[in-house]
C-alpha cells in the first residue's frame, strides 16, 4: 500500500517537476568557473572587464532585433563571438579589447537592458542567453586561423568582395547571394528626398540647377565607389556619410526642383548580412548553415 502512495504521490510530483525545470519566468543566470574575460571601453571611458559569454549576450543586444529568428540570433552569436577573438588579439598589448560602439561591436550591459526592455525583460534576455548556451564556445575558422566576421544589416541582393570594400582580400569573404532580403528587410530599398539648395549645401557644391552625374567606379555587384557629381569626384563613402544614407549602393536624379537619393541595402555589404540570416532561418536553414553561406570555406570549432 506505502509503494502504491508513493508511486502515485510520484504521478502528480512529475508534472511538477517537469514545469519548474522548463518553464521558468525568472532570468537564466550563467555560472562561471573559468573564462575569458573582455575588456570593453565604454563609451564614458571607462574599462569594464565582462565574462567573454556574458559580453556576447550584450553584443546580440545591440545588433541584432530580439525578435529574430532563434537560428538567426545563433549565427550572429558565433560571428560576434570570432570578431571579438580576433580583436582580443589585436589590442593584447592595450588596456582594452572592444569598444562598445558600432567601431566595433555594439554592446549593451544588464543594467541597461532591464531599464529599456522593462516588463519584457526576462523573456528578451532569455532568448538572447538561449542563442548564447546553444551556441556556446563556438567561432568561426578557416583554415586554422580566426575568421574576421564582418556583418551588416541588408545586402543588396548580393554581399560584396572585401578587396573592393576594405581593400584586404580574405578568401571566406567572397560575394555571395542573399536574395531573402527583400522579402524581410524594411529597408531593402529606400528614398531620400532633398530640396536642392541642401543637397548642394551637404556636399559642400556650389548651387546650380543643373545636375550631372557619372558613376566612375563601381564595385563587381554595383555598389558605387566613386561618384562624379557637377565635374567633382567623391567617394562614395563621403557622399553616404554627408547625405546619412544608409548604403553606397545609389542613384541619384533631378526631378521637380529636388533631388531623389535611391539606396538599396543597409552597411557595408561584407560578411553576414543579418536581415539575410533572418530569411535563411525563416527559410529553415539552421545557424551553421546560414554561417557557411556567408563565411564560404570555413568550419564551426569551439574554444
């Protein structure tokens, strides 16, 4: 009969048990016996010294929606965890690894988070700490060395080649396709609209109703390099920064007394492009499989 009790007592105990081991509303809470710390320069100053794992949660916090797909989230943990590698051996012999701004990687603290995520708290950073665990440890390699693992909001459709954007030629840094995109990125493709006297002022041209543009240079998927606007040449990295666009892939016309600016894409265009990541995973694709799309020729391996 004290068995009977007590297998039954166990029957109503199971069920239980099995909602406070996997439902949970408080936060999960890392614990640290041995790790790397990293050293992010603030941007008041000051050096905070942070758990490597705990970093890349703040990391995927800062670039990265929460509303993502959780496959997405993982391939962006595994980049900004190699990127971070890679900077950490640069700045070895400084007195910091990372700063916390688009420099490098944007970082948010707990702190910050519990203060502007407020009542979503636990479930946001729950999801971000989730993409950490299950991808923990885990960067990118080629070839026995640390991949620098660029990444970017939205391509244009193709990523680029990094010669023709930061002039070094890395063989896992090729072109590739990326057409989801366009179905998931609000800013595939955008428009900026300028009175004319402002569109001259911002470029530092002198006014004239005439408008002539030549593209002179351009990279092999049609970003522009440089730009001939009224006999004077820019790059095109000044013409985005003057004019806040959100890409160098361009056009530019008169029409009506105004000027129309038409951009495709958002960054850089080299790496991950992480509105891609998004389609791939919506797609079905799982984190390793979207990295090895972006990153051609190179292997997941853990430290």
């Amino acid at each position: 009969m004290k068995k009977i009790l007590l297998f039954s007592s166990l029957i109503f105990l199971i069920p239980t048990i099995i909602v406070n081991i996997f439902i949970r509303d408080d936060e999960i809470k890392f614990e640290y016996h041995e790790n790397m710390i990293v050293r992010v320069m603030r941007s008041s100053g000051e050096v905070e010294e942070v758990p490597f794992e705990q970093y890349i949660v703040g990391v995927l916090a800062g670039e990265m929606p929460v509303d993502f797909e959780l496959e997405a989230l993982k391939a962006q943990a595994v980049a900004a965890r190699s990127y971070a590698m890679n900077k950490m051996q640069e700045n070895i012999k400084n007195n910091y690894d990372l700063v916390d701004t688009v420099s490098n990687q944007v970082y948010y603290d707990l702190n910050y988070l519990k203060e502007a995520w407020g009542n979503k708290y636990n479930d946001n950073i729950n999801k971000l700490k989730t993409a950490v665990i299950q991808t923990n440890g885990e960067y990118l390699d080629y070839n026995g060395e640390v991949v620098y693992a660029f990444f970017f909001s939205t391509s244009t459709g193709m990523t680029e080649n990094s010669e023709e954007i930061f002039q070094n030629k890395l063989p896992y840094l090729r072109s590739v396709s990326s057409l989801w995109d366009r179905d998931v990125s609000p800013v595939y493709v955008d428009t900026y609209n300028f009175k004319l006297v402002d569109f001259y002022n911002k470029l530092g041209l002198a006014y004239s109703d005439y408008l002539n543009v030549e593209n002179i240079e351009m990279t092999s998927t049609g970003r522009t390099k440089k730009v001939k606007i009224n006999n004077v040449t820019f790059n095109s990295n000044v013409v985005q920064s003057k004019l806040g666009l959100r890409s160098n892939y361009f056009s530019i016309k008169a029409e009506n007394n105004r000027i129309i600016v038409t951009t495709k894409g958002y960054g850089h265009g080299v790496g991950m492009s992480q509105y891609g990541a998004l389609g791939m995973a919506k797609a079905g694709y799982t984190y390793d499989e979207i990295l090895t799309h972006y990153y051609q020729g190179t292997k997941i391996k853990k430290i």
